[in-house]
C-alpha cells in the first residue's frame, strides 16, 4: 500500500500555492504552473505545509490521492529548482545543433531530423554529441525528451542512437561465424 498520499509538502519559504476550485496554482522564482486536480482529492494549505485527504476509499480514489500529491509536490520542485535532462548521442556522425527554436539532428537518415522547441522549455547544445533539456514542469520535459530519443533509439547490437545521460544499454552478442 502506497502512503505518499498522505506526506505533507513542505513549501519552501517563496513559493505560494492556491487552489480555485480544481485548479491548483504553485508560484515561486522560476515561474508559475497551474494543474486541474481530481474533485475527489481535499487539498488545504496550513501556513508553509500542503496536506491531502481523499473522500472514499475505492480504488481509483486511492490512487488519485498519491498521484495528486506526487503531481504537486513536482510543481513545488520545478518552480524552486526546475528540472532537466540530459541527452547523448552516440554513433560515427551523429551530431545536434540548435538554431532559433529548432533542434536539427544528424541521426543517420537521409535528411536532417528538424524539431521545433516547445513553449516553456530551454533547450542547449553545448557540444555535436549533448542535448540538455531543462524547465519547469518536469511532465513537459521528461515527454520533450522522450521525443527527442524515439528520433533515434539506440539499437541493440551496437549501442548507436541517442540516449539519456546516464542510461545503460544492454548490448546483444550478434551471430557467431558458422
């Protein structure tokens, strides 16, 4: 049985939370970030502390009363420290540049793979092989980044592809010679 639910958040010192409604609006530094939240889920905001109760005990309200808190607590993070990913590509060529809003990589097909940069999103190339993605709404960059891999997923035999940062690729033998 999951107990996240039931963990109070903890709001740093310059971060506002406020519900209208379903919806719930975490301000801080970095900017604000706004979520609808399941009517099924209570939330109250007591001094610097976010707690959850849930109305029933069904099934589908107990998972929404840890999905509801987990979701929260990532906007809380996001608007105080933010969120990033970091990406590698790996293979003879493979390379990314960044110009305007746009993300071109060289993955190995015919023409170039051109990717318009979402809204919210900072994207950076520091050098061909690394991509960094950082905002803050962690749903936004972990589906930017996941985007970004599924251009090219690194394939199994010799590990080419672009990959997450730390991300281990388990390589298959490939056929033996009789």
């Amino acid at each position: 049985m999951s107990r996240i639910g039931y963990k109070e958040i903890d709001l740093p010192e310059n971060v506002e939370v406020t519900q209208a409604g379903d919806v719930v609006t975490v301000k801080g530094p970095k900017g604000t970030l706004s979520r609808e939240i399941s009517p099924l889920i209570k939330m109250s905001v007591e001094g610097n502390v976010v707690k959850f109760e849930r109305s029933a005990e069904d099934n589908k309200t107990r998972a929404l009363h840890g999905t509801t808190r987990a979701n929260v607590n990532n906007m809380v993070e996001g608007v105080t420290n933010g969120f990033k990913k970091t990406m590698k590509l790996v293979g003879v060529g493979y390379r990314a540049q960044f110009k305007g809003d746009k993300l071109i990589l060289t993955v190995g097909y015919s023409n170039p793979v051109e990717m318009d940069k979402p809204a919210g999103l900072d994207v950076k190339v520091p050098d061909n092989t690394t991509i960094e993605i950082s905002g803050i709404d962690k749903q936004a960059v972990g589906d930017f980044a996941a985007e970004v891999r599924a251009v090219r997923s690194p394939e199994p035999y010799k590990g080419k592809g672009i990959r997450y940062e730390n991300e281990h690729i388990s390589l298959k033998e490939g056929k033996t010679g009789k």
